[in-house]
C-alpha cells in the first residue's frame, strides 16, 4: 500500500485546502490499493481557518516539505533478539537472511544495535586467543556502543552522510527519544521518491518544497499549464473552470459517486471562495451548476453562506498589513520586470483611507524583501463587486487603465478577478514604454 500526497500550493487558499480535502476523499473511496493524505504545504491564514472551522472536518495538516526521509527507508522488524540471549541465538536470523545490524531489545526496551561488525571481531579476538572457540557469550557483551544516532524526520541525504561518516554499518532511528527503527547502509543505495499530487497549481515554484525530488502522480487545476516533467503518464485534469473545487466534483460525478453533505459543503466552499460567491468573471456555468447542486445536497443557501464566509474574513484595518498581503500573493515576471500582485477580500471598501498609507508601506517591504519591480494589492469588495488598487511606485503605474483615487490608489469598479481581469492590464502596463 502507498501513500500518495494531495497537495494545493504555498498560500494555502479555501480553494486550494477543500480541493486537496476533496480530491484525496474521493480517491481513497476509489483506490482501496492506496492511501491519499490531504496535506497543505502553507500555513492558514486567520479567516481561512475559522471557515475551515465550521466545516466539521480534520483539517489538512501542515507538511513543509515532500523530501525523502529517513522514515521512509528505515527497516523495522520485531522483537527477535533480547541482550540476555546467547550469540547462537543470531544464527537462526542469519540463516534466513543476512542482516548487517539486528536491533536488540532487553525486554521490552530497545537496548542496542548488534552488528555483524560485532560478531566478526569479536570471532576474530577469540580466535587470535586459542583456535577454537570455547564460550558462548551473551549478545549484550559483544556488542559495542553506539555513539551516533539520527532521527525518523531527518533528510535522506543527511541520513546517509551521518552513516557514512560513522564506523558503524547501521544506526537506530528515533522520534523523540524513541526508538522506532534502524538504517544500514543498504537503505541507502536508492533515493526514494514521494508520490503527490497537486491540485489547485501545477507549477513548481508554487509547490510544496522539495517537489523536485517526488513522483507527480497527477494534477487536478485551473491555472495556466507550467508543470515539471514526469517520467511516467500521469492523470491531468486541468480546465479553464472558476474553482478546483468544481473540477474535483466533476470527478465524483465521473467516477459515479454523490459528495455527502459534509464533502458537499467542503467543496461548495472552496467554489464559493475562488469566485467570490459566482461573482468573478472566472466563474463558468459549470461552477455555478456545481454549486447549486452541492449547496442542496449540504441544505444551506447559496448566497447566504457565501456572504457569511466573506464575512469572517472583516475588514482590512484590523489585520496586520504585511500578513494580509502575504495571504494571496503570486509574483510574475514579464518583459524583465519582476511583478507582484496581491489580493484581499473584504465587504466595504468605505474605509480604504483609513488603511490604505499602512497597506502602501508593508506592500513596499514586501517587494523590498521578494526581490520585486512593482508590487500591487488589489483589494476586492466581494458585495458590491467593485476593486482599488494600491501600487508601489513604478513606470507602468501611468499606464494603468484605472482612474486613480490618490497617489498610486487606483479605482477599478467591477473588477473582481486578478487572473482574468487585472494581470492583462498589469503585463500590458509593464510592456508600455
Ligand atoms: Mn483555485
């Protein structure tokens, strides 16, 4: 049996958790040979959580990183060998194969590594002493100690080179403290590569870290089409759709399986989040069809839920500017110029003023920080359909088709998607001279 990841990108969104959430529940139903673990690569924010909240589901959990671990070469075998018992004891173990380290126990406690290091030098003693060998010893008094140990979490590359640095031809393995396995060098010989699949992105830039070293085992999005190589065919499903979530229902419909309640709502949020309540011109028929059904197989009323998940992201001068921004932020680069561009929802715009010198500020140590030409934040009020624009300073602010409200604060009424409606404008103004 296989585990095999589901994974939205870094900025872990509505979208992208439910999605992930979805995918991997509706696999599990259809691939009994398999594990899916639904895994966000990022962490939530303050709003996305609480919605996450209300769902009634354990949330995805936090995993930095796919690289190979220790954990996942570590050899496990069970209690064959106690301290007290005499060396011929091992000799029924090696008769079945040829181990180069036995973990021994005193009673229930693991106790040592025995290796065949151990063995050989300690025949060799006695024999460099009389020619045949007269005592039996107790495994525990041939044993050397043990100095270097690794843990279950560590890199495999780390793993490997602390074993090559060491004498010894195997290593017990903890997690905190506790004795969970062994490595030999044999473990080693191979790299071994996770399975994931990513859903909500495909680019690896945006992925979990370490997705270069994994197996892509399939790709559930809506985004533009940047993915890695894959040495194997893979399950792709990638269309031009308003929400993940949409697409992964579409998969239950295709895989001839209904979303309960509790899935239906998962997913029905994740729709709701990505097209700000079907509002965004991203949204496609089919997104609005798919949440229509979902909302009456969960019994909530569209509208209303959608409402109340915008409410409890609230209003931008209660949050912490550069925390806001980092939420949702995705970088470009176009014609040379390294772009950023973030997005807030809130439900009134009426008290941008109030903010919006704050937000300026943190959107300059961000651009500061990422490296960046021009960083903007488009802030989207969900209930009236209507965006501003704040941008850092730069040449292509004056070809932004926006009418400004203040210095670099821009008006953009009925703007509601970054994707589809923003970044056009945006790559046009840095391709104007
Ligand atoms: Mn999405």
């Amino acid at each position: 049996m296989g585990i095999i990841y589901v994974t939205g990108h870094r900025n872990p969104d509505l979208d992208s958790v439910c999605s992930a959430y979805g995918y991997a529940g509706l696999m599990n139903m259809q691939d009994g040979d398999n594990t899916y673990i639904p895994v966000r690569c990022g962490h939530l924010s303050e709003s996305t959580r609480s919605i996450l909240e209300q769902l009634d589901i354990d949330i995805p959990e936090y995993k930095g990183d796919i690289y190979p671990k220790v954990k996942d070469v570590m050899l496990n075998t069970e209690h064959l060998i106690d301290a007290e018992d005499p060396l011929t004891a091992v000799a029924a173990i090696y008769e079945k194969n040829n181990p180069s380290a036995i973990p021994v126990y005193d009673k229930d406690e693991f106790y040592g590594l025995l290796t065949v290091d151990d063995i050989t030098n300690w025949t060799m003693r006695e024999l460099s002493q009389s020619s045949k060998i007269t005592k039996i010893p107790k495994v525990k008094d041939i044993m050397t100690p043990q100095e270097e140990e690794v843990t279950s979490e560590e890199l495999f590359d780390e793993g490997r080179s602390i074993l090559q640095k060491s004498d010894k031809r195997g290593l017990a393995v903890y997690d905190d403290d506790r004795y969970v396995g062994f490595v030999t060098r044999r473990c080693f010989l191979k790299s071994p590569r996770n399975n994931v699949i990513l859903v909500d992105h495909n680019e690896p830039g945006q992925s979990i870290r370490g997705i270069e070293t994994a197996n892509i085992v399939g790709i559930i999005d809506h985004h533009r089409l940047d993915a890695i190589k894959t040495s194997q065919p893979i399950f792709i499903c990638s269309e031009p759709l308003g929400s993940t979530c949409t697409i992964v229902y579409q998969q239950f419909i295709r895989n001839n399986r209904t979303p309960d309640s509790v899935m239906a709502k998962v997913l029905l949020t994740g729709i709701l989040s990505d097209t700000l309540i079907l509002k965004s011109p991203t949204t496609t028929g089919e997104d609005t069809v798919a949440a229509h059904v979902l909302a009456s197989i969960c019994r909530v009323d569209l509208e209303e839920y959608g409402l109340s998940m915008f409410s409890r992201v609230g209003g931008l001068k209660d949050r912490e500017p550069r925390a806001a921004i980092s939420a949702d932020f995705k970088t470009y680069s176009e014609n040379g110029v390294k772009i950023g561009i973030g997005q807030c929802e809130v439900t009134t715009l009426n008290d941008l003023n109030d903010y919006s010198t704050e937000y300026l500020d943190a959107l300059n140590e961000i651009r500061t920080l990422k490296g960046l030409d021009w960083a903007v934040l488009m802030i989207t009020d969900v209930i009236h359909e209507h965006s501003a624009l704040i941008c850092t300073e730069h040449r292509a602010n004056k070809h932004l088709p926006y009418s400004p409200i203040d210095k670099n604060i821009y008006d953009m009424p009925n703007v509601m998607s970054r994707k589809k409606q923003l970044l056009p404008e945006i790559i046009h103004a840095v391709g104007d001279k």
